[in-house]
C-alpha cells in the first residue's frame, strides 16, 4: 500500500499566516500539521508516500520533508498546477500508485487515533474503498455520507443544503486503483473543481463496496484560525511531559509542560501546562499557559500569553496579556498590543 499527502491549495482563509508558507506548514505543538498526516501513515506501515505540491511557497514543503529520509520514508513529489479539487489531485498519482491499494490524506487535518487497523482491513478486503466518518455540528461545509437502515452507504454528497445525516467525510480516504478511470470522466462540480465524493458516489452507483468506520476520537479540519487553536490546545493535552533543559531557578511549572534544550527560565516565569517550549527560547517575568506552544530561538518578556501559538524566531516585549493568537516566524512585538494578534512572517509591531 502507498501513501499520498494533499499538500496543496492557496489557504485564503488562514491569511495572512499562509502569504509566506502553504498552511500545511503551519505549526501545531510545534510540528507543522502535514507532519501529523505523515506520522499517521507511517504508523499504518506504509513507507512510500506521494506528497501533491502547489499554491503558495510549495519549494518550503520540499525543503521541510527532503527525500523523507529524516522521517524514515521515501518521499516523492507531484506538482498541482491549480487547486482543481481532492480528485484531481489524487488522479495526478496514477503513476505513481502503479496498481497498489493506497491512503489519501488531506495535509490539514489532524486526528489522534492511529489508522493501522484500518489500513489492515482495507489491505484484505475486496471494498472499492473506505472512507472515515466523523459526527459533525456543521454537515453543511462537508462531504456527507447518508446511510441505509441496515448500515451500508445511501449516497455520498458534497456541503449540501440540507445534509440528511451529520456523518462528515473526513479526509482520509483509501482506495484503489479503479478510482483513476472514474476521475478521468468527472465532471467539474459547482465549485469548479472535480470533487472526491463525487468519484465515492460513481462508485456506489455502479455497485461498488465502500466500507467505513466513524471516528470517535479527536479529528480535525484544521481550515480556520480557532480550528488551528483548537488542534494546538488538543495535542497539547496528548503530549507527554519532559523537560530537556537544566531549569535552576525558582520558576514555577505546573501541569504537562514539555521544554526542550537550552530553555532559559528567570525566577519569575510561571508555566501553567499544557505548553511546550522550544529549544534555545528564553522567558522572563511572564505567565505562560495553558495551551500554548511557543516555538525555538524566541525570547518573550513581561507578559502573559494563553491559547496561543508563538511560532520560531520571535520576540514579545510587553506589559500585556496575549490570548487565541498566532504569531508568524520572526515577528517582534514590543510595548503595548490589543489582544489577539495573527501576524505573518517577519512582521515587526511597535505600538
């Protein structure tokens, strides 16, 4: 079985985060996003993994993940031209598939259960496909998939008007190889783009099995900035404590706090977990936490931050509390700001 990560996409809805680096980048607990995905299906023993590449600042995701090595797979990379919808993307990897069975899955979303049953499952059965539901307060911005009485997939559909069921599509999909003729005869959907659910229901129509299992643990579609707070808050909390750095002084720690090497702490910093700091970061009379993750090669002074991601290379002088913000790579901020903040990349704020 192989692998395919959906890296691409322009992510107007996260900017100005996404003006300097595709939104899968973006760091959750100090990982970028697309790396949850990659785990997840390294987890499910799959080791040859298609990463579809477009849109804003593509070369960083080359740059990041290289040849995959460092990761222990073997990463290679297919170009998008233009965000024309999951299913052409995925059509893009025929090649690539070579015939196999394979997992889809989309690089901004996050889900803590692990997929190798799953992977199992599909590996050994005859389905067409199989596809991951996960209960939804907001069916109408989702694929839904409405079911029989007796348990088998009714229709699937793409953010309709009135969704008869809130059973979300979430996107993690696996399949096989018959999925490359039915996106080859897709017709673009009203949003332009040729759409996966609809491939999913060609293949119910012409009698195909899709299985599928609903997740009831935490997954997320991390399209918005309180998704992405959210998913920060919720790794957090799953992350287990450590501390890599030599911490002398009378700082005050609580909760599940991660640190890593050469935090530097003065007496008057209270870590309030969860919160995880980066290497070489130093925090002076501030309040930290919870739910925060702060990235390397920062310094942050005289304030408080909460449910917030500080990512690398930052600076924050202020005599005020910072809260559900995101601060950009290399941004300073100093003296007084509102709030909540989002800044992009090399930004510099002085009020």
């Amino acid at each position: 079985m192989k692998g395919i990560i959906l890296h691409g996409g322009h992510g107007t809805r996260l900017r100005p985060l996404t003006y300097a680096r595709p939104k899968q980048l973006l760091p959750i607990a100090n990982v970028p996003m697309s790396q949850y995905g990659l785990e997840s299906i390294k987890e499910a023993g799959i080791n040859e993994i298609a990463i579809i590449i477009g849109g804003n600042n593509s070369q960083k995701v080359r740059e990041f993940y290289g040849d995959g090595s460092n990761f222990g797979v073997k990463i290679t990379y297919i170009e998008q031209d233009e965000p024309r919808g999951i299913a052409h993307a995925i059509g893009l990897c025929e090649k690539f598939v070579n015939n196999e069975k394979f997992l889809v899955f989309l690089g901004d979303n996050v889900i803590l259960r692990k997929l190798s049953d799953y992977a199992s499952e599909f590996e050994k059965s005859s389905d067409s496909a199989k596809i991951l539901l996960c209960e939804v307060s907001n069916p109408k911005q989702f694929g839904i998939a409405d079911i029989f009485e007796d348990g088998s997939i009714k229709k699937i559909m793409e953010k309709p008007k009135n969704p008869p069921t809130n059973l979300a599509v979430i996107g993690i999909y696996f399949l096989t190889s018959e999925i490359f003729e039915i996106i080859k005869n897709l017709e673009p959907s009203w949003r332009n783009e040729l759409e996966i659910t609809d491939a999913l229901q060609v293949l119910l129509e012409t009698k195909k099995r899709i299985s599928y299992n609903i997740i009831t643990k935490y997954w997320k579609d991390t399209g918005t900035i309180e998704d992405i707070i959210d998913a920060n808050k919720t790794i957090l909390n799953n992350l287990q404590k450590y501390c890599n750095s030599k911490i002398e002084n009378k700082s005050k720690i609580t909760g599940n706090v991660i640190i890593e090497k050469n935090v530097k702490l003065n007496d008057n910093v209270s870590l309030n977990g969860p919160v995880i700091i980066g290497e070489n970061t130093k925090i002076e009379n501030s309040t930290i936490g919870p739910n925060v993750s702060i990235g390397k090669n920062s310094k942050i002074k005289n304030c408080s931050i909460k449910n917030s991601i500080i990512m690398d290379n930052v600076l924050i002088e202020i005599n005020e509390q910072l809260e559900n913000s995101i601060i950009g790579h290399n941004s300073k901020i100093t003296k007084k700001t509102e709030k909540t903040l989002i800044l992009c990349e090399d930004s510099k704020l002085e009020l």
